[in-house]
C-alpha cells in the first residue's frame, strides 16, 4: 500500500514539474515569414547557382547572369 502511494505521489509530481517548465506559452507566427502557396513569386526552382528566384522561360538568371541548360 506504501508503494502505491509513492508512486502516485511521484507521477503526480513529475506530471506537475513538466507542466511548470512547459508552461502556457503561445506560439506566435510573424506574418511577413508566412508565405502562402502559390504565392506570387511563382513555384519555380531557385537560380541552382545563387539561388535567385527564376521564372520558367529565363534563359538566363538575373541574378548572376549565368545561362541555364
């Protein structure tokens, strides 16, 4: 019966530990890191060079002028 009650005591006090250093935080998402899919920018593969955004009919990229394929 001793046993029992130690640990029920101890899992109650390890559930509240957890608790204590979780705590309530929110989580809080800035809005001008989210992109959206589809979003202006096309979904197009990055310039494999300097990783600048493409369009898919570039011949070259505009960011470092190197030609593709």
């Amino acid at each position: 019966m001793f046993e029992a009650l130690v640990v029920a005591t101890a899992t109650t006090g390890l559930f509240a530990l957890a608790k204590g250093f979780r705590g309530n935080e929110r989580f809080r998402v800035d809005r001008h890191l989210v992109t959206a899919k589809g979003d202006d920018r096309g979904d197009d593969l990055p310039c494999p060079w300097c990783y600048a955004p493409t369009d898919e009919h570039d011949n070259r990229c505009a960011g470092c002028g190197r030609s593709f394929g």
